[in-house]
C-alpha cells in the first residue's frame, strides 16, 4: 500500500488482521489530516472498522493505527503512550515523516498503487 503527501510518496507495509483488510476496501481515500500534540496525524474513516485494540506501550515513528473504530492516526515521532491501538501497518522511510507532514492539517491519500 502507499500513503501519498504532496509530492511525496510512502510505502506501507500492511499488518494482517481484519482491520486491516476493512481498510483496504477504502482505498482509494484521501483524507484531511489534523495535528495533534505534535507527534501524530489523525482523521475519522468513512465507516467504523473491526478493531481489536492494544496498548502497544510504545509508538513509533511511521506506525499507522486505528484510534477506536473509526479513527485513523499516523504516528511522526516515537513516545510512550498509555492509549490502545489497533495496529494497521507501518511507513517506510519514517524518517522523511515528520516533515513531509508538517505541523499543520495536510492531505494524505491512500492508494494500492
């Protein structure tokens, strides 16, 4: 899967689970995404999705995970968090995140290809 922000294009790699698969029959989807705390992106999903959420103890740069059922949420930077996610996958090259992004809201699509 990738993720797409402005010129920039990112490669995800997908974990297997249902949520995951329910995000899949999205695609493709463009959302505008919302800072929060300066270290992660959000929007809410069209449609609720089958979570099965964790506290992962901790985040890291690149982790893309679904907030509740209906929240999507790419994480820029890596800290510890008490909050439970289901996990969708993770971005490649995590390093160029955070400033492809920005601080304020963005656009990112979704696509398979």
């Amino acid at each position: 899967m990738w993720m797409t922000v402005g010129e920039q294009r990112f490669a995800i790699s997908l974990a297997d689970n249902a949520a995951t698969r329910a995000f899949v029959t999205l695609l493709p989807l463009t959302l505008e995404m919302s800072d929060l705390n300066r270290n992660e992106k959000y929007a809410s999903l069209p449609q609720a999705l089958p979570a099965q959420a964790s506290k992962p103890g901790t985040i890291h740069n690149g982790d893309l995970m679904l907030y509740s059922t209906d929240t999507l949420v790419i994480f820029y930077t890596t800290f510890d968090s008490t909050y439970a996610y289901t996990r969708l996958g993770h971005i490649g090259d995590a390093a160029r995140l955070a400033q492809a992004l920005g601080r304020r809201d963005v656009q990112v699509t979704f696509s398979q290809n």
